[in-house]
C-alpha cells in the first residue's frame, strides 16, 4: 500500500485506468501535437519560398514527406490493436498519439500544399485525408458521448433480454387475442407479423419507424377503448395495456440500436477512406517523382 501511495501515476498489474485515451499521461500527445503545428506555422512563416510557397519546393517536399510518414503510422494502429502490452505503447498511449498526431495533419499537409489546390490527383489526396480526419473526430466524438447513453438506454438490459421481452409480449399478444373479433384480431396479427426493425440503415440511424405495425394497430384499436388503456378483465383494454408495453419496449430497442449504429457507422467511412487515401497519396508520390 506503501509503495502504490508514493507513487500513484504507476499503477498496479492488471489495474485500469479510466482517465481515457484523450487524457492519457497528462495530454503528451496533445502538447507534441500542438508543437508540431507551431514549429510548422513557424517554419512556413520564417522561409521565403520564390515566388510562393508550394508543394514541389525544398520546403514543400520536407513537408510532405513529414506529412506522408505520420500518414503511413497511424495506419498502423489498426494492426497495433491486435498485439496487447502496457506501458508508454500501450494501446491507450498509441490511440491518443493517433488521435493527435492526426489532427496535426491537417496543419503539415495544409502548409505542404502552399495553398494550392486544383482539380488534381494532389487535391484528390488531400481531400480524402480530410475526409478520413473528419471522419475519425466524428468517431471521437460518439465514443465520448454514446457509450453513457447506451447504457443509461438499457436499464441494465442486454440486447437478448430486449429482444426476449418483446417476444413474451407477442406471445401474451396472440393469446388475449383469441376472444377478439376478426378485424380486431386482424390489427393484433399485423403487430405480431411486422419486423419491427425494418426500414434499412437510414430509419436505424434516425430511430424512426413511421410504418410501425404495433403504432397502427394501437392507434386503430383505440376507436374501441379510447386513450387511456385498462388492465381490467375487457379483452380490448388488455391487448391495448400489451400494445403499450411492446411500443415502450421497441422505443427502448430502437435507440439501442441507433446509439449502436452511431457508433458504428464512422468506421464505414474512416477505413475505406483510408484505403483509398493510401492509394492516392501513392499514386500523388509516384506522380511527383516521376513527371517533376
């Protein structure tokens, strides 16, 4: 005990520390970032390039290439994620430099171009690394804000006992159902029929569902027992109390699996982007060496 109060920066084996990524070891990462921008604005500010700054000069060449290495390993965490160790490269410590040192991209590859954009293959590469920047501070962003969400959403509640909830409540559905009318029998089965996910990723990432089943069926059984639904011994009342608890349960399954598909979705656009960001920065290197 001693020991671990003398020193409380380090520690125990196995303890973890959840002051997260974007803090981690006091913002390092952060404060050599933010050196990398001032040197390079420094820089860009203090040489004279005849007649004006570009990429094809001395200056813009020792950019880029600054710019095309810090590219080159951040890609690599991706394969640094599969290979587990703690210490100053730990995966914690490798996330937060990917974090910052990319954000300080947009600085060094911004001064390598001299502002200079054009309807080019350069351009192409610099736009898809914008693109995969952007894509990733989206990709911060939910991952500092959702995880919270999705558990307060759950109420301690997995997926599975969601899911299974919902089912008990169709089962009591088909059930009280028996005693109904044909046409309100009907509405009861287009409740139990529907998928109540349908609607593709767009009505996922939006959690709407204007063509809900059970929202209908609710709706169209109320001429019958008006607003405000009764547990009483009325068929109608008890199919009306179920319609109620599966729509709050649906509710609660749908924002869960928007908050999951939020999470989720940047990576469809910062992984293919980055593939296709490594070709093009190739294709922007062999082009520069070979026709300049």
């Amino acid at each position: 005990m001693a020991t671990r109060a003398a020193n409380p920066a380090r520690p125990a084996k196995g303890e973890v520390l959840h002051d997260g990524f974007l803090r981690h070891a006091g913002f390092r990462w952060l404060k050599i970032a933010t050196l990398i921008c001032v040197l390079s604005i420094a820089s860009y500010m203090l040489v004279d390039i005849t007649p004006r700054h570009n990429g094809g000069s001395w200056y813009g060449y020792a950019m880029g290439t600054i710019g095309m290495l810090l590219i080159l390993w951040l890609t690599l965490l991706g394969l640094r994620k599969r290979a587990m160790t703690g210490g100053r490269w730990s995966l914690k410590a490798w996330t937060s430099a990917h974090v910052y040192l990319g954000l300080s991209l947009i600085v060094v590859a911004t001064l390598h171009t001299g502002f200079q954009l054009g309807w080019n293959v350069h351009t192409l590469a610099y736009a898809l690394m914008m693109l995969v920047i952007f894509s990733g501070l989206f990709g911060i962003t939910v991952y500092a804000t959702l995880p919270a969400a999705l558990s307060n959403n759950r109420a301690e509640m997995t997926q599975v006992q969601m899911l299974d909830a919902v089912r008990a409540i169709d089962r009591q559905l088909h059930d009280a159902a028996q005693p109904l009318t044909h046409e309100q029998a009907a509405l009861v089965r287009q409740s139990l029929e529907d998928d109540p996910f349908g609607g593709g990723l767009l009505a996922r990432l939006s959690g709407r569902y204007p063509r809900c089943a059970t929202a209908r069926a609710q709706a169209a059984l109320r001429r019958w027992t008006g607003e405000k639904p009764d547990t009483g011994n009325d068929p109608l009342e008890r199919i009306d109390a179920l319609l109620e608890r599966k729509q709050a349960m649906l509710a609660r399954l749908r924002r869960h699996l928007k908050l999951k598909a939020l999470l989720e979705i940047w990576l469809y656009v910062h992984v293919p982007a980055t593939f296709a960001l490594l070709a093009a920065l190739t294709a922007h290197v062999v082009s520069v060496f070979f026709y300049w």
